[in-house]
C-alpha cells in the first residue's frame, strides 16, 4: 500500500450521526434535526445513515461566517419577582 492510499483511509469520509454530534458537541437529536433542514449533507447505505464529514466543516465555516444568522437558544423567561413563566397564565389557586 503506497502512501497516497494509507493517507486516503486513515481519514474518514463519512460518520455515524452520533459521531458527528460529537464532533460538534451537539446532541444527537440537533444533528438529525440539521439533516432534515438540509444544513448537514447525509446518505443512506443499507440501513444506516452516514454524513459526510466535509459537510460538518462546511456548516462549522457557515456558523463562523458573518452572514450566516446565529441559531437562537431556545429558552424560558420567568417574569420578575413572579416565580412563573413570561406569557403564561397565572395559577388561579
């Protein structure tokens, strides 16, 4: 085996979707969900499923761009001094 091919197989072309949110530090549900928007490129093989490592770069290099809108973090706001969520009713007990 020359160089050239041991170079090839020694890096991986595509990963398991487990594989690619740890490679992100995502959680594996954020990657399918990434898949299934069409922000990570994936192919099927038999039954398993597999994305292609260029495309993780390629989502890290949009992230990264000024252009790219930065994902929202989806999180609760309690109202002040309330003790309960902005928006929601309050507990009529």
């Amino acid at each position: 085996m020359n160089a050239r091919s041991e170079e090839i197989t020694a890096e991986e072309l595509l990963v398991t979707p487990e594989e690619a949110a740890r490679r992100l530090s995502l959680g594996r549900t954020t990657i399918y969900r990434l898949m299934s928007d069409g922000e990570l490129s994936s192919v099927v093989i038999g039954r398993s499923r597999r994305v292609a490592v260029r495309s993780l770069e390629s989502y890290v290099e949009r992230l990264l761009s000024t252009d790219h809108p930065r994902p929202r973090m989806r999180r609760s706001r309690v109202a002040p001094g309330s003790g309960q969520i902005a928006g929601q009713p309050a507990d009529p007990r």
